[in-house]
C-alpha cells in the first residue's frame, strides 16, 4: 500500500510537471517491492483522478492536466517495462478505445497488467474507429478485446461496438471498463453473451482468476 506521503508529494510533483520527480518517487516505489496493480491504482489512477477534480473546481487548468497526462503516460511505460519478466503464455489481448474517445490512461494501465500476467497485448490506443477494431480482431484473433470509455457521451458509440463484435464474432470474449458506464448503468451490458463490465484492476484480477485459469 502507499502512503498518504508518498501519494501527496507525487501529486505536487504532478501538478508542477516535475517529471523527474514523479519518476523518482516511482523507482523508489518498485525498489521498495511495491506491485504494478498499487502502483497504477494508488499513484496513478487516483492523482489523474484529483487532477480532474481540480480542474473541475478551476484549480488547475487545461494545460496542467494535459502535461500530467503526459508525464503519466510515460511512467505507466517505465513501470511496465520493469515489472516485465519476459514470459509470456499464448494467449493475445486487444486493448482499445472507442471511437471519439480520447482519454486513454486507463486503457494504458490495463494492457501493461496483461502484459505483466505474461499476456500479447495489442493497445490500439484512442479513438479507434470500429471499423478499424473489427478488423483488427479478424486479422489477430485476440483470445480478449478489452474497450474503454471514459464519457457518458460516448455509450451508444459503446453499445454499438459491442453489437458489431457479437454480430462478426458471436463467441469473442469482451471485457468493458471505464467511467461512461456506472455500476448500475453496466446493466445494459448483461444482454450480450460474453461481455463483461470491469470497474478496476481489482475486478480485472479477479476476473483473470476466475475465468482463465486454464
């Protein structure tokens, strides 16, 4: 777990766009043995998310959100890349974004916890068009397509895309996360075979567990 301290000097660091800093206190972090998941819920998610919160209240501008954003990006590459052991299984996961959808940082984060679980990860990354997913789903074959939107805006773009894949690939397993959907909105998702709403990396693991054992 991370400390309140660490959490916070992070956060000032963030806001002041002090990369080197906020790198700094993330190698200290993996040095010290603290896992992936902690690292992109505790640090990441939740000082993007304060970030947001502030830029709501007028805070902090545009400009600083995008330059934390950017920063984050990077670290979730670095920790990524240091948590990697090489192994991998045989098994292939498309992480992607829906169309019109540009905030990509959790989507990010999940493709570098697969990656970690020894998955092949494809990140497709920000405003895929869902031509483009469909495919890239029939030219790769994931075993996984995992979709994130983050705006209610977007959740016919949502609904869509998921109809799309059921009706080219009726037995694709799909995984949707993201903040467009509540946990009382993902109820529209329970009609369509194989597709699963995901609300963090806890209920990802737990999922993986569960479901893929074999």
């Amino acid at each position: 777990m991370i400390s309140e301290a660490v959490y916070l000097h992070y956060l000032t660091a963030l806001l002041e766009g002090d990369k080197k800093q906020c790198l700094q206190i993330v190698r200290n972090l993996i040095d010290n043995n603290t896992g992936i998941k902690e690292i992109y819920m505790e640090l990441f998610q939740r000082s993007m998310y304060r970030i947001g919160q502030m830029w709501e209240k007028e805070r902090c501008t545009i400009a600083d959100e995008h330059v934390a954003t950017k920063i984050t990006e990077g670290l979730i590459e670095y920790v990524s890349n240091s948590f990697s052991n090489g192994a991998k299984n045989d098994r292939l996961v498309l992480i992607t974004c829906i169309d019109k959808e540009f905030h990509e940082l959790g989507a990010r984060m999940v493709a570098g916890y697969f990656e970690n679980a020894g998955w092949n990860t494809i990140f497709a990354g920000s405003n895929t068009p869902e031509n483009d997913i469909i495919q890239l789903i029939k030219e790769k074959k994931p075993d996984l397509v995992g979709i994130s939107s983050s705006f209610y805006i977007n959740v016919n773009r949502l609904i869509k895309l998921v109809q799309s894949i059921r009706k080219y690939f009726p037995e694709q397993e799909i995984l949707v996360g993201g903040q467009a959907l509540s946990e009382e909105q993902s109820k529209i998702l329970s009609v369509y075979d194989n597709v699963h709403y995901i609300t963090c990396l806890n209920g990802l693991e737990k999922y993986l567990s569960g479901h893929l054992k074999n």
